[in-house]
C-alpha cells in the first residue's frame, strides 16, 4: 500500500500554531507511508499539480489531505484524484485547521492532535476499497399530496417544465384553507380567484392528472420508482411516481382544548377564521366592544405548542382594522404577548391599526366569564402588573396553525419523520429545508410548520425545483456509502427491516436472509449497528474501519 | 375458563393416537433409568412424564430453525421452554405453521448439577419434595410464569389433583380436540394461581468483575442460551477477540492485556443482544462450568429493561419485541 500524506499550510492559518514540519517528517516512518509532504496552500493549482504528480510517478494508491473540514473543497479533490485515474473514494480528509489549529494557541499541543488525527486517517484509510458511484433508471414523474396553494404551485412548475404530475386531494375541490379566505393579506385577493387562477393553469395539461376525494393507501418501493396506491372514488388505482412532495397544509387550532376560553359555548366567542367567513352576518350593537386575543394555541408550552403560528398576529390585526372600519365608535382591545408582525409590511401595518384606535394591552388572559350583558374577560396587565376584568360584545380568537391530521398516517406510510410539534421534519433546517431525511420525498408548504401564503406558495415551488433536479434526467446516481449483507451470516431473524427507514432491506422467503436494495439504500447505518450478528456492513465505513480509527485515536504514540 | 378434563393416563393416548401417523411427532420428556430427560417421540410414548424436576437445557434450544412444513409437531414442555420458543418465532427463526406448542404447569425443578437421585416426577410429590428441601434452582424460585398459560395450550393441575387442557388459540382448539371428552367448566381452583410475587434480586453490577474473573471464555453460555439465535456469532473469529499474530500486533500497538480477552466485553454484548428476549430459565448457567451466576444478571437486567417497555419475552404470540418495534414517541422519559 502506497499512502500520500500532504499536510496544508493554509497560509498562515494551520502553520502558526501546529508544527508542520514536524508532522510531514514524523509520517515518513510509517511504512506504508510513500510521500509525506507539507505545502502552503494544497488547494492551490500548484498544491493540486503537486498531488496529481505524486499519484502518477510514485503510483499512490491512497491520499490523506490533512488541511481544512472535508466539506470544504470536497468535490475539488475528488476531481484531483479522479484525473489522475485513481478512485475518488481512496481519499481520505483530515480537519486539522477546524479541529486543530483554529482551536488553541498552544503548539506543542497542537501538533500532537493533528499528529493523531491523521493516524486515525491513515489507519482508516488502510481499509479503504474503491467505490463507484451507482447510476439507477428513475420516472420523471412527481406524485403531489395536497391540492392547496403548495401543492397547487408545486403542480403548476412540474407540469411546465414537461413532468408528470399526479395531484391527490383528501377534499372533494382543490385550494385547501386559501379557497375559504375571503381577504388574502396584504394582496386584497379573494382566496378563491387565487386558486382558480392557478387551477386554469393545471387545467388543458396533459401530463396533469388530478384526483380529488382521494386518499393514499399504499406506498412501496424507492427513489426514482415508489409504487403508490390511490384509494379513488372510482376505486383503486396504482402508479409510479420517481418523487413525492408532500404539501398537506395545518389545521386550523381547536380552542376547545382550552376550556377556561369557553369557546363553542357561546357564539360571542369565534375564532379569526370564522370572523373571516362571516364578518358581514355578525350581529353587534352601535358601538360594539371587541377583544381580540393573540396567540391562541402557539407559544403555549402546556398545550404542547411552543411554537409561534406566525400568521395569527396578521389576522388579529385585520380582526381590528375590520372592526375600526365598520364602526368609527367601536371599542377594540388586542390582548397580546408581543405583536409578531412577520411579513414585509407588517410593522408598517402594525402601526396604521394602532393610528386607526386599536388599543393594544400586554396580558396573560386567565380566563372568560359568560354573562347575560357580555363577555367577562379576566387577566393580568403584565406591562403594569395590575389585574383587569372588562366586558366585551366579541371575543375574538386568534388561532395558530396545528400539524395537518393526516401527520402521522403520511409519516407512517412514506417513513419519514415528524419534529417535536408534530410537523414534517427537514432534513436540515438551513442547508436541506425542502428535503425529507429520505430520498426524493420533499415536503412542502405549512405542514413543515406554520407559513403564510406567500411563503407556501414559494416553498411548494422550491420543492418542486429540486425534485426536478433529481428526475430530470431520467436517470440519477446514489451514493456508494450503502449496507450489504454478508448472506452466510444473516440469520434471517429481520430485524433490520424494522429499523431501516428507507425500506430498503427485503426479505428473501425462500433462502431466509435479507438483502438490500441498493437504489433505496440512504446510507444511514442503522441496519449495521442493530445487527447482532454484524452481518451487515455499510460500504466505505465497515466496522474494522471505525474501530482501528478510535484505537489511533487512545493507542500511546 | 373452559377446558378439558384430563383422567388418568388419557393424556398418554391422547399423544400416542396423534403419533399414529408416521409424519408426526411429539418433544416431551422421558422418565428413564437415569432420571427425567428430553425426548422427541416418534410412532409411540414410551416412559412419557409430563413433568420433569431436572433442568439440563431448555428445549426450545433444538427448535431453533426448524423450517421443515409437513411434520406435525407437538411440544409438551415447561412455561419457560415454550417461551423462549415463543421468541424465536417472533426472530423468524422457527416456522409456527405445523407446531403446537403445549405448556405444562411447573414446579420448578433441581439442577442437573446437583444430587437428582430421590426426586420424584409426581406433581403433587414433587410439591411436597420442594416444601421439604431448599434444593431448587435459583433460577426456578425467581421465576416469573410457572403457570402452564403460554403457548398455543396448556395443561394444568387443580387443587383436586386433576388435570386440565385448556386452549389459548386455534392450533390449541385443535388439540384440545385430540382429547377425549367433552369441554367443561372447571370449578376448582389451579394449584397454581397467578404469579408470585418474588423478592427483588441483584440486577446491579457491583460484583459483576469479580464474579466474571473466573470466566474461561469457553462461550457455553451462549451456546446453550435458546434465544441466542445468531448462525455465526461476532465472538467467533478474529473480529473481536484477535489470537496469535493479530493479538501480538494488538499488543504491541495498544498495550498490554488480560488472557482470555474481552471476557467483559463478551458478557455485555451478550447481554444486549439477548436481554429483550430472555426468558429467565437459567440455561447459562446450567452450561457454565465454572459456576458463575449468571441468571443474577441476566435474569435481572433484562427484566427490568422489559419492564421499561412493559414487555414480557414469550407472554404471547402477538405482542412485538421492542427492538423490533420502531416508534418515535417511546422512552421519552430515557431522552433527558
């Protein structure tokens, strides 16, 4: 085995607090070990040459870059190693600016970790094998759950650009909660011509196949061909979809699960939404008194909703501003947490409310009392400290957004997962928002959490851009870092089918063993660790890899 | 509860009429010369006890896969054998379709490595035996379900002394069938009601390295275990526990080590592997030869993680391993 080891300068960045030098020379004893080398900047075209070099005459069958954290320059080396005909996955990155040299001043110290760390790289590296990267045959074709402004965007963007598209809705129409509202802030649209306008561009598509008053009742197989069954009012109907962007949309917060807000036992007592259904039947005196309550089921960590719904500080504002405009002598009071005007224009929209005599008072709301002349509002001023009792016309709720109610069966069925509030988890908050942990599942629009109209419109679109990323070409590669089994030692006994999320692992009846399926396979390793048997290994990171890295790690050098 | 009432010697026709057909077979034990011991039937019972006061391995161990369709098997044996084999159904290590699985109520029983010469295989001698002498296996006092209620039927004794056959599934409906008589409400009550309540045992590790000092490493624990159901163990090999040339260059890498290595490591990886569906009968330390109690640990540490998970390892058929059940919201109390 012939190893390259080449230890990065940064510049001044690694070189001032770890002994380099040091370092390339101590790595020359190791047998294995063909060119030991340190270099100013490795990631330089000369620093690459230098590598490229090294790999043609000395013929290096490994390559540890001790520099910066591997995802930085990544693919960069890959190429490197790729031009020079040795395979990409024999390269071995070892962090020795983020984990070493940016961490302390102390040289001594310094040097010995980095010292370590590529030991563990060089032993890891040892049992490195050549991977390929696997190219699988996928369907340009997406399967859309949720016929709202998410799903309906995501639709409109898939169909243009030539894909399939199958659009289930549960409802009997499209447009989700926006078709109901009669007011979109701050556009002043009607929610049903917004939704008929995206209708009438699905609608003459050939390759747009909607099914209204459908359920989804099976879902197999794995990125680039899940098999998914329709549950039709016509019957059962079966298609294959390559991706799946799941655009479920909230339901709207039940206030009945608070008792002390007595809501449904009065009609005096509504929510924002049925204030917006029928805000023009209420019946109210000349100057009527109106409470408007925010926060009602968000940031209430005894309901289990510790989140902010972001949309509800809107709505009460135009409660208000509704209230102001029918009557000029009405009495309007928010009682609020802090006002959560998100959207561009809410601040500004804040402060017309306030100019137009809504009266905003900081309180926790401890409960509403029924009377024959009103509604008794009883509470605590937190500005001032004081308690408050006041009678009121109308008791506006302004409700939050709860998990849609099919959270959990989609969950189940699709095998992803769901956040701590009981939405559709991301993949990764910042870098992966659009994605779910498995491959081509997107998600879509208020069922990863609260978002107003705008923001799932632009959601169900970036989901929908991705996904046509991955199926665009018909074809796709995986990542080679996926579990075999080592069919002699399987004992049959399945238990990796229940751990694996991605549902990958199939069951043999016939010889009693399992095997995987490589295109469904993400990678993720927990077949290989609930194994008892250890007959399942993940490529590129088997066992003996990880255990000879740790004992690098502790052995006395 | 309706059952069948079982008199005197009809439970040996009852078997011998099954084993009639040459494709059919029982597993139950043999009173023999030198004592009881466990024993597959075929044609005819010879010597049949349904008892048996002396634990050596726990039967379930041969059943592990057994795949074959076509012969018919019926097991006549203790709660604890049935559970177990209840687990490695559960592991698809055992095909149910043709086995019917008869528990039989226990009274415990002796060690085969203690003096068996005087111990009767009555039940209600064998009662009175256990009254009189503190020689049961400590494994058999701690149990948790002497009751012959698991499995697909089970025979009980009433206060009377007689015998019972009561069935919990259909395959159990279809022994029951083999019985002659007619179903009828027994009136009496078992001998053995409930579980009893057992004192609290050692399930901490303060003494685990001393009494595991004097381990051999000869893996008979595991090799006798009926849930440790692996075809090819992580143990064997050079995988986890290098010899020769592979230990010296551990050796000389890492420093020195104890000979026979990883005798803590093996202990504990057995333990995870088979703490969820341990049933508690002892077998282990049964085969180890060099008398380490390893029930007390075993025993106690799995009971308390199946606790957790209100489990019981071979209560019934459909109730899942929790291993083998994935849920997001469980051990939410574990997470802090």
């Amino acid at each position: 085995m012939k190893t390259g080891i080449f230890i990065c300068h940064c510049g001044h960045n690694i070189k001032h607090t770890v002994n380099v030098k040091k370092l390339s020379e101590y790595f020359k004893k190791y047998p294995n070990v063909t060119v030991s080398q340190d270099y100013v900047f490795v990631c330089s075209e000369p620093g690459q040459d230098m590598i490229r070099e090294s790999i043609e005459k000395k013929g290096l069958d490994r390559v540890i870059i001790a520099s910066c954290t591997p995802s930085l320059h990544g693919e960069m080396f890959k190429d490197v190693l790729k031009k020079s005909n040795l395979n990409p996955f024999l390269l071995r990155r070892v962090s020795i600016r983020e984990h070493c040299s940016w961490v302390g001043d102390d040289v001594e110290k310094n040097t010995e970790k980095a010292k370590r760390l590529i030991l563990a790289g060089l032993y890891s590296a040892a049992h490195y094998v050549p991977l390929e990267e696997k190219r699988v045959d996928v369907t340009r074709s997406a399967l859309i759950i949720g016929g709202g402004v998410s799903g309906l965007s995501a639709a409109a963007f898939l169909s243009k650009m030539g894909m399939q598209v199958y659009l289930v809705e549960k409802e009997p129409e499209l447009g989700g909660h926006v078709r109901t509202l009669k007011n979109i802030w701050p556009a002043g649209k009607d929610g049903k011509s917004i939704i008929d306008e995206m209708i009438e561009e699905l609608t003459g598509r050939e390759n747009v196949e909607i099914f209204t008053s459908t359920t989804i009742s099976g879902f197999e197989g794995f990125f680039g061909n899940y098999e998914v069954t329709l549950d039709t009012p016509e019957g059962e109907k079966k298609l294959t979809a390559g991706g799946v962007i799941i655009a479920i949309g909230f339901s709207p917060f039940d206030p009945r699960i608070k008792p002390e807000l007595q809501y449904g036992k009065d009609d005096r007592i509504i929510t924002t939404l049925e204030f917006e259904h029928n805000a023009d039947t209420l019946q109210l005196p000349e100057k009527p008194r109106v409470a408007i309550l925010h926060c009602v089921g968000s940031r209430d960590e005894q309901i289990g909703k510790p989140y902010c719904s972001r949309v509800c500080c809107i709505n009460a504002l135009r409660v208000g501003e509704a209230m102001k405009d029918k009557y000029k002598d009405s009495y309007v009071e928010s009682f609020y947490m802090d006002v959560r005007a998100h959207p561009r224009g809410g601040e500004e929209y804040f402060e017309d409310t306030q100019e137009k005599g809504v009266l905003f008072t900081r309180a926790n709301v401890a409960e509403i009392n029924l009377s024959p002349t009103g509604i008794v509002i009883r509470g605590e001023d937190t500005l001032f400290g004081e308690t408050f009792e006041r009678e009121f016309d109308l008791v506006v709720l302004s409700i939050g957004m709860s998990p849609p109610v099919d959270n959990k069966l989609i969950a189940s069925l699709l095998k992803i997962t769901l956040d701590k509030d009981k939405f559709f988890m991301e993949a990764h908050i910042k870098l992966r928002p659009f994605d779910t942990a498995v491959k081509g599942i997107f998600i879509a629009g208020s069922c990863s959490g609260p978002k107003d109209v705008e923001e799932s419109i632009n959601h169900g679109r970036a989901s929908a851009v991705k996904l046509f990323g991955f199926l665009n070409l018909g074809y796709a590669y995986v990542d080679p870092f996926i579990s075999y089994v080592d069919p002699k030692r399987c004992s049959g006994c399945r238990m990796c089918e229940q751990a694996c999320v991605a549902k990958a692992i199939k069951y043999d009846e016939e010889k009693r063993v399992v095997h995987v399926e490589e295109a469904a396979c993400m990678g993720c390793g927990l077949c290989n660790a609930t194994c008892p048997s250890s007959a399942i290994s993940l490529k590129g990171y088997i066992d003996c890899m990880i255990d000879d890295e740790i004992g690098a790690l502790l052995e006395a050098i | 509860m309706l059952g069948k009432k079982i008199k005197n010697g009809n439970i040996e026709d009852t078997l011998n009429r099954f084993l009639k057909d040459d494709q059919h077979l029982v597993l139950g034990f043999e009173k023999g010369e030198n004592g009881v011991s466990l024993r597959a039937f075929k044609n005819y019972l010879d010597h049949y006890s349904l008892l048996n006061p002396i634990f050596s391995t726990n039967g379930a161990l041969h059943l592990r896969r057994l795949f074959s369709k076509g012969t018919k098997i019926i097991l006549m044996l203790r709660p604890c054998e049935i559970r177990a084999y209840i687990e490695l159904i559960k592991l698809n290590q055992i095909e149910r379709e043709d086995i019917i699985a008869v528990s039989i109520d226990c009274f415990g029983a002796l060690s085969s490595k203690d003096k068996t010469d005087d111990i009767p295989a009555e039940a209600d001698q064998l009662r009175e035996y256990f009254k009189k002498t503190d020689t049961m296996r400590w494994a058999c006092k701690v149990c948790r379900e002497r009751r012959g209620v698991v499995g697909d039927a089970g025979i009980r004794i009433d206060r009377d002394g007689l015998f019972w056959a009561f069935s919990y599934t259909e395959k159990g409906d279809s022994f029951l069938s083999l019985i002659e008589g007619e179903p009828e409400e027994s009136r009496t009550e078992m001998l053995m009601s409930g579980s009893e309540k057992q004192d609290q045992f050692q399930n901490d590790m303060k003494t685990f390295s001393k009494d595991f000092a004097k381990c051999t490493m000869c893996m008979n624990c595991r090799d006798m275990c009926p849930v440790c159901y692996c075809i090819d163990c992580v143990f064997n090999g050079d995988e986890y526990l290098p010899k020769g040339d592979a230990l010296l260059n551990k050796i000389l890498r890492s420093g020195p080590v104890q000979l026979p290595q990883g005798k803590e490591l093996f202990h504990f990886i057995r333990m995870y592997h088979v703490s969820q569906t341990c049933v508690g009968c002892g077998a282990c330390e049964e085969a180890c030869p060099q008398g380490i109690p390893l029930t007390k640990y075993f025993k106690g540490i799995s009971e308390r993680l199946q606790g957790m998970f209100s489990y019981m390892s071979g209560r019934s058929f459909d109730e899942s391993i929790p291993y083998l059940t994935f849920l997001e919201d469980e051990l939410k109390n574990a997470e802090d």
